[in-house]
C-alpha cells in the first residue's frame, strides 16, 4: 500500500499532516493514525501497523485493526492512497 505521488507528509507537534498538492485538501492526523502510516510509509504493512498501534496504545488487537481498517478506507476514498 502506498501514497500517491502527489501527497506530502510532515510531522506535527500532535501527529502528522498529509497534503493532497493536486486538490489542496489536508488532513490532520491523530497520533494513533500517524503511527499507521509512518509504517506504510516506511514499507511495512497492515498486519505491521495493528502491531504497532497495538504496542503503542491501550487497544485490544481486534480495536486495532478495525480502526485500521476504516482509516485505510478513508484515506483510499479521499484520494490520498494508491489503489
């Protein structure tokens, strides 16, 4: 899973910024969701990213990749994911 070209990332006091330089849309990301994807940035996968959300915060596995999974999901409708 990767972000298109067109997205930039930076690193916030509270978690991380992603920026659509096509559309000019930006979303603001907790530190939950900036863990996940400094993983996908970094090459890892899903399965690694529940594992560090659930290593970093107070989640049962199942939490985890279900809120995993409806971040991916956002960030693929908004454009931000490649297919």
């Amino acid at each position: 899973m990767t972000f298109h070209e067109h997205v930039t990332m930076t690193e916030t006091d509270y978690g991380v910024v992603l920026l659509d330089l096509r559309s000019g849309q930006y979303f603001q990301l907790n530190p939950t969701a900036a863990t996940v994807v400094r993983i996908l940035r970094d090459g890892g996968d899903v399965a690694g990213a529940v594992d560090a959300v659930v290593g970093a915060f107070d989640v049962d596995r199942q939490r985890a990749e279900q809120d995993v999974t409806a971040l991916l999901s956002d960030l693929r409708d908004s454009g931000v994911l490649a297919p």
